[in-house]
C-alpha cells in the first residue's frame, strides 16, 4: 500500500491512469502501449531526478526469490493452457468441455496464488492487494476509474435486452476478479519484491497481454491489452488494493468489450455456474484469512508444518477420490468418452482398474506420510498424463470433456504430491530437536 504522505506518486499515478483510459478513444494497436511505456518511464525519471523519495517505493531491485519466480511461472502456464484449451480446442462447439476448462483456469488462478503466499509462504492475504489498503484512497480512486471507464464504454451504447447483458456482466465479475489477484496481486507484487516496481510493472502487463493468446487473440490484440495491463498496474499500485480495479473498473471494460463485439451470447442458466465459480474464490479467501488468524495466534511452527502436510494430504486424497469416482462412472458408462463399441467390456475394465488404482492412491493420502509414496505417486501421475495425450490420435474423439477434466484435476494432485515428496517431514525446528533427542542417547 502507498502510504498517506506520498501524494504527489498517488496524484501522478491517476493522472496517468485517468490518461490511459481517455487514450483509447484515441490511437490503437501497439501504438497505445508505447506511448504509454514512454509516458510511465519519463514519469519515473522525473521523479527520481527530483528526488522524489517513498520509503515504501523501490523503484528497482536485485532480490530474486526464485521459488517465488517459479510459482509464477507454473501458475502462469497452467492458466494459459486452460484457457487455450477451452477456447481454441472445444470451443463453443463443445460447450462442457469449453466450460469446465474456463472455470478450471479460473479457479487455479485464484487458488494457487492465495495458496501459495497463505500457506506455503506464510505471507498474509494483503501481500496479494486482498484488503482495503488506506479505504478512503482505494474507495476514491475506484470511483474515479470507474466513472472514467463507464463515460468511454458503456456510456455510449445500446443496450440489448437484459437476458444478453447479465450473464455477461456476472461473467464479467468473475474473470475481473481472477485477472485482478492473479496479474497484479499475486504476479505484480511478487515480481516487484524481486525486482522492484518498474520491472514488475513492465513484466505484469506484459504478461497480462500475453496471456491473451489463451482466448485465441492475435498480436494486434495482445500489443494493446499489454497497454491497458500498464493502466491497471499503474491503477493497482497507488491503492495497494484489488478493489481499486474490481467490481467497477475492469468488470465495466470488459462487459463493453463483450457487447460491442457481439461475437457470442449465454444463457440466463450460465449465471448460476459464474456464481458457483465465484462462491468457491470468495471460500478460499476467507479460509485464507481464517488461516492467517490461526497462525498469527501463536501457533508454534512445528505444529504449522504437521497441520500443512496433513491439510495437502487431506486435499490429494479428495482429489484422488474425486478422479477414482469419475473413473469408475467412465467404466460404468454413465460418462462418456469414447464412442461405445455394443458387447466391448473393455471401458469397463478400465474404468474399474484406474478406478481402484487412485482409490488406493486416496486411501494411503489419507492414512500415511512417506515420501516414498508420494514420489512414486508423482511419476504415475506424469505416466498418466503422457499415455492420454500419446494415444490421443487412435482415439475417437481424441479429446473430450470428462478426459480434459481428469487432467485438469491431475495437476493440483500432481502439485500436492510433488510438494509432500520434497518438503521434508518434519519442520526445521523438529529436526534440530530430532538431533538433540539422538544425540542425548
């Protein structure tokens, strides 16, 4: 959060954000985002050359965190794929597929960072802008962006009826909120920890105009949305809050975009998935926030680490049992997924074996702690992956809905199982009164 007493870099920040909004109605493409690039970096000069000093603004850095870089990486590249699968690979042709693919990214995004920072690093929920920072600036310059954004957008057009605007307005709510903690709490105020804040916001909204390619857009696109991630990055960092973006100033761009393409509508009834995705981010969070009171009661840190693995153990085992059930359907028939042959018993057998062979899998999750078996565990993981997508070309279809599923939840129990094989057992501190016990003796 921008503390009080650096008004000049709150003031200078939304005079530039308020800039770049009004600067759509004017130029395009990657035109927008180097003048933008070239307008924040004089910003940045002149302020240094005055002088201009914040202790809570590092302007550059050289503290690299390379487990946080890599958790970005992943997280990123997860998300991407998701949300290339849904949307290029299903398409609206396959509207399941589509959907699940679509809310799997959705949530990943979501979820991962706030697990990650909350439970793996011990960081509280407003290290990823999840709080209201000082209110009265974040409520202000909120109100601000969004009077700004609703004047350029959806101030100057028709409105269809309410049966095509609503379900794209909640569509609109829940991606809002997944880009906002995602791209600039998690990815931005992660990279300027590292980094400090002008890399961080180059390379948040570089990656927030990359990330476009997952919707199948092109390079003209893409070059703009990197400018208008510059925006919200900028917008983001002088509140400290993602309610400075989200509900009003990204959900209000992104609806316009939606009804002024006009490239597809939804149905009334996608608003109740919408809601169910959104009901299990706001779950996260206030586990998240109920976590971080736990912690900070004066729990002792080896009890933290036994209740971390046991809470992972418990999460894989819900996910194994999870893949097991929709397997067992598979075999049963009840969930298709390749054309069915009359007399072939064979997806039944199948079903049964992978069936059990991830019951097992959810059983020892539950019951024991041995690294040994989440290693191998990891690996089956990995064989089950690459055996799906190798015999993809004799299969008919090659890609389907519930196989896509079975993937997409493979990764947070390959994640799972990936950490509890290379975390140790027990915690530092358990160790060293592990060694002062076999010492004693």
């Amino acid at each position: 959060m921008v503390a009080r007493s650096a008004t000049p870099l709150v003031l200078l920040g939304a005079g530039f954000v308020v800039a770049g909004l009004l600067l759509l109605d004017v130029v395009g493409g990657a035109a927008y985002t180097l003048i933008l690039a070239a307008a924040g970096t004089l910003i940045v000069l002149v302020l240094k050359l005055a002088g201009q000093r914040d202790g809570k603004v590092v302007w550059l850095r050289s503290k690299v965190d390379i487990q946080d870089l890599v958790a970005i990486g992943l997280i990123y590249i997860v998300v991407v794929l998701g949300f290339r699968l849904a949307f290029t690979v299903f398409t609206t042709d396959n509207v399941l597929g589509l959907f699940l693919s679509f809310a799997a990214s959705l949530l990943i995004g979501v979820a991962a960072p706030i697990y990650y920072a909350v439970w793996l690093r011990g960081r509280p929920l407003a290290s990823l802008g999840i709080g209201l920072g000082d209110w009265r600036v974040t409520a202000a310059l909120a109100l601000l962006f969004g009077i700004v954004q609703y004047a350029i957008t959806l101030a100057r057009i028709a409105y269809p009826p309410v049966e095509t605007w609503l379900p794209l307005l909640v569509m609109a709510l829940v991606v809002g909120l997944f880009e906002t903690i995602l791209f600039r709490g998690f990815i931005q105020n992660t990279l300027e920890a590292s980094f400090g804040l002008a890399p961080a916001v180059a390379i948040a909204a570089g990656l927030y105009g990359l990330y476009h390619v997952g919707y199948g857009m092109g390079l003209e696109e893409i070059a703009l949305l990197v400018g208008l991630g510059l925006v919200y990055a900028v917008a983001f960092r002088v509140a400290g809050s993602v309610f400075v973006l989200w509900p009003l100033l990204t959900p209000l761009g992104s609806l316009f975009n939606q009804l002024e393409a006009a490239t597809f509508t939804l149905p009334m009834e996608s608003i109740f998935g919408f809601a169910d995705i959104f009901a299990v981010m706001a779950a996260l969070i206030w586990l998240a926030r109920r976590h971080e009171r736990r912690t900070s009661a004066g729990n002792q840190p080896r009890f933290r680490a036994r209740l971390e693995r046991r809470e992972i153990r418990y999460v894989a085992a819900g996910l194994a049992a999870t893949i097991a059930l929709i397997y067992v359907l598979i075999g049963l028939g009840v969930l298709t997924v390749v054309t069915p042959v009359d007399g072939d018993q064979s997806m039944l057998v199948f079903g049964a074996s992978a069936g059990a062979a991830f019951l097992l899998g959810a059983a020892l999750l539950f019951v024991f702690d041995r690294r040994v078996l989440w290693i191998l565990g990891a690996v089956l993981q990995l064989f089950v992956v690459w055996g799906y997508f190798a015999v993809a070309p004799d299969r008919i279809p090659s890609f389907e809905a519930w196989g896509i599923s079975l993937r997409i939840l493979q990764i947070p129990l390959f994640a799972a199982l990936l950490y509890l094989a290379l975390r140790s057992v027990r915690s530092p501190e358990g160790r060293l009164q592990h060694q002062s016990e076999r010492s004693l003796t």
